[in-house]
C-alpha cells in the first residue's frame, strides 16, 4: 500500500480508502449492498490486511446502520486506524435534523461516536453546503469539538469553489482550525472538478478524497456500449448517480480503459483507478466494493504507473471543453500560471482557440 500526507497536514492516509456505504443496505442504500456485521467484518479485515489505513463513513448511511456496523467491526482496533464520518444531510424529520448549526453538528458528532464506539472521529467531513447557516457559526462549532478532543481533522464533500473558499476564511479571520480536506466525486467521465476544486486544492494545501472513483461501477469495462447493465450492478438496480449526460464520451473513455488494461493485463478499473492516483492534490480514492475480489483488483491500482502516451490517449477522450474565464486565460496568461492553475491547465493544448500572435 502506499501513503500519502493529506494535504498540508500531518497525517499519512492510505492511497485507497475503504468506503463503507454499502454496509446496512437500508432504504435507497439497498440498491448498492446490504452487508451486515459478519461480511463487512471479513472486507475490513482484507482491508487492514492490505494495508488501508482509513475507513471512510458518514451519519446518513443508512440512517445510522453503517456507522454502527463499523463501530462493531472495528471496536479495540483504532489505535492504528483512521475514521472518518459526517454530518449535515437530514437525519429525521424534525427542524434541527439536518444542516451544519452548532446544535446539530455537535449533536450528530457525539451520535456517531457512540456508533462508531471510538471517543474520536479522526476526520469529519461537512457532508453538503447549508446556505442557511452563518459559515462562521459552522467553523466555530467544528472548532469546538476539535478543542473538546472529539475530532482530529476536518473537511468538507460537495461544496463549489467559493463555499470552501468562504469556509476557509471564516477559519482564518478566527484563527481557527481549516478545512484541510475536501471529499468530492471526481473520475475520467466527471471532470468539472478540475475547473476549480482541483486548483483551489493545490493552492490551499488540501488533500482530495474522491468517492465513487469508478462512476458507480460505469468505469469497471463491465459496462459495454449497447449492452444492457449487468445483472446485479447498482445501475440495474435503479441507481441514477452519477449523471451521465453524453452516453458516446463515456463509452468512448470505457473503451480506452479496456484498451489500456487489455495491453497491460490489468482490469479497466485499475486503468481508471490509476489516472486519478496521477492527478494533482489527490490523497486517497474511497471505494466500497461487495466481494473480495472487487477489494483486491482496486488495491493494485496502487502500483500501476501509467506512460505519457496512456494518459494522453485517457485525456483526449475524457477532456472537457475550457469553460469562460479559463479559454481566456490559457490564451493569454499560460507564461504566469502557478501550480494551482496548471492543476487544470496542464491537458490542454496549447493556445486552444487562437494563432500564435497573442492578440489573435
């Protein structure tokens, strides 16, 4: 296994990460996997085996079941295992019962830690952006359980550009604790992150967690153009994320995936699994999985290096178009970019869209 230091923290985390949203299978989750205490005991173990260090969790999953089915698992066993957990989707039907006020998020916060039995969760994410709640009321009440010994490290999932900016600066105009990770759904097939989470991450110094690396399984080469869903896949199943909104691109990226994997011996997962291992600001990939072999075929993506020539052929067919400001500014600008910029700029060519006099 490999370990990486999320973002500008001290923290080693391990390049995969379990994800634990199929364990209860309650509701809509059912759609993914139902595993109970015994099977997910067994993955857990195969994991720690495999050298992951961190399992990744949330308060929503099954309304609470997969958190307890960790805490099981995993009781006795945290000294040398990281967790994470959060908070902020609706949890009940009461008026308090979702959103990142001090009253819930410290409420919810000591509910998962009676779940997961731990006295501390190692990082909390803020699941969602609540518009509702002052961002400084947000920051200051993730300070507080981080003063009180309950929380480790904090981040966010799910939030655009300027909410974590505003997050961030709430932080620093208290002089409290920053985000120093953001976890976000970023693949071959979805991109837009490079538009402003990946750079803002560089810059900032935050460590990127990427749940659903595979695109719900669409990434796997299981997945064939003009075939039905595979028996038992979460889409046969009625899952509808994520949103595919042009069928030919992902088939195209499915058939470059197969392609490379087939020339290497390898699955197209780990092909997919190795591109984002690349990319910048990366720290670990959450994946979940219903069978050991599924776990086993991930953990080797690790070792994969992919060439110069497979991840031009991957980024040809996965690029998406430069969106306004950022076609102006690889025109004219490219010569004063930073790290951060080149986080998005990097896969294009140069002077996309005009001459080479840098008024055209």
């Amino acid at each position: 296994m490999e370990y990486r230091t999320l973002g500008r923290s001290g923290l080693k985390v391990s390049a995969i990460t379990m994800g634990t949203f199929t364990f209860g299978g309650e509701g809509p989750f059912g759609m993914v996997g139902r595993q109970g205490v015994k099977e997910a005991q067994r993955l857990v173990d195969l994991c720690i085996d495999h050298g992951v260090n961190l399992f990744d969790c949330a308060n929503m999953y099954s309304t609470g079941t997969a958190e307890e089915i960790l805490g099981e698992v995993l009781e006795g066993r945290y000294d040398d295992i990281l967790v994470t957990s959060k908070a902020r989707m609706r949890i009940g039907d009461g008026p308090n019962d979702e959103g990142v006020s001090r009253w819930h998020l410290i409420r919810e916060c000591e509910r998962t830690l009676k779940k997961l039995r731990t006295d501390h969760i190692d990082i909390y994410y803020m699941h969602e952006w609540d518009g509702t709640t002052p961002v400084e009321e947000k920051m200051a009440a993730l300070e507080t359980l981080i003063q009180q010994g309950k929380v480790r490290y904090i981040g966010c999932s799910n939030y655009s550009g300027w909410q974590v900016s505003k997050s961030l600066a709430a932080a620093d105009a208290a002089r409290t604790s920053r985000f120093v990770t953001q976890q976000i759904h970023y693949t071959l097939e979805a991109r837009e992150a490079e538009y402003e989470l990946l750079p803002l991450s560089v810059d900032q110094g935050l460590g990127v967690l990427v749940w659903s690396p595979l695109a719900a399984g669409l990434l796997t080469g299981k997945h064939r153009r003009g075939q039905p869903a595979p028996e038992g896949s979460r889409q046969a199943n009625g899952w509808t994320e994520p949103p595919i909104r042009d069928m030919e691109r992902l088939w195209r990226i499915v058939d470059a995936l197969v392609e490379i994997g087939d020339a290497r011996g390898v699955s197209a997962a780990q092909i997919a699994l190795a591109w984002l291992l690349s990319r910048p600001a990366v720290s670990s990939l959450v994946v979940g999985g219903r069978t050991e072999e599924q776990f086993r075929d991930n953990f080797t993506a690790v070792d994969i290096r992919l060439t110069d020539e497979e991840l031009q052929k991957l980024n040809d067919v996965s690029r998406l178009p430069l969106i306004y400001p950022y076609w102006h500014q690889h025109n004219f600008t490219l010569a004063r970019m930073s790290e951060a910029d080149m986080a998005l700029h990097a896969d294009y060519p140069h002077r996309m869209y005009g001459g080479e006099d840098p008024l055209v």
